[in-house]
C-alpha cells in the first residue's frame, strides 16, 4: 500500500472547488493509496512519473515513487486550466 502524501498548495486549492465533485476528488486520491494507476490514468508527455486521473471535470496531477511507495499529489484544478502555468 502507498503513503499519499498532498501539496500544500492542493489542499488550499481543495477550498475552492465544487462542493458536488469534492466527495469523488477525496474518493479518487484515497484510492490512490491501493492502486497509482488506476483505469484510465494516463502519463504526462515530457515528464519521467507524473500522471493524471480524472474525476469529472477536474483533473488530478500526481507523481509515483514507487522504490519508496509514496504517491505525491502535485497539483488539482479544472480541466481547462489544469495545464495553465
């Protein structure tokens, strides 16, 4: 099983998201624990282990090491603006 570990900043940017799709958001990361590649995860172009799910419209981008089992959720926003710098 994983540690999942969230950036400060995810957990502010948590505050501002629908309260219709915060359930599933939290039900999608705590299952990142049992399994970091669900169906339908997908592997960011240019990047060594960053990967994203989705959950509605809002996209989740974390990070997997496995040699140490910890999944690092990096960054959650909407679809439209999740790749934004």
């Amino acid at each position: 099983m994983y540690k999942v570990v969230i950036d400060k900043r995810v957990l502010k940017s948590l505050d501002k998201i629908s309260v219709i799709y915060l359930p599933s958001i939290k039900k999608a990361i705590n299952d990142l624990a049992k399994n970091p590649r669900p169906i339908g995860f997908i592997k960011l172009v240019g990047s060594e282990n960053h990967y994203r799910i989705r959950v509605g419209v809002y996209r989740i981008i974390y990070s997997i090491k496995d040699d140490i089992l910890v999944v690092e959720v990096i960054k959650i926003n909407h679809r439209r603006n999740i790749y934004r710098r």
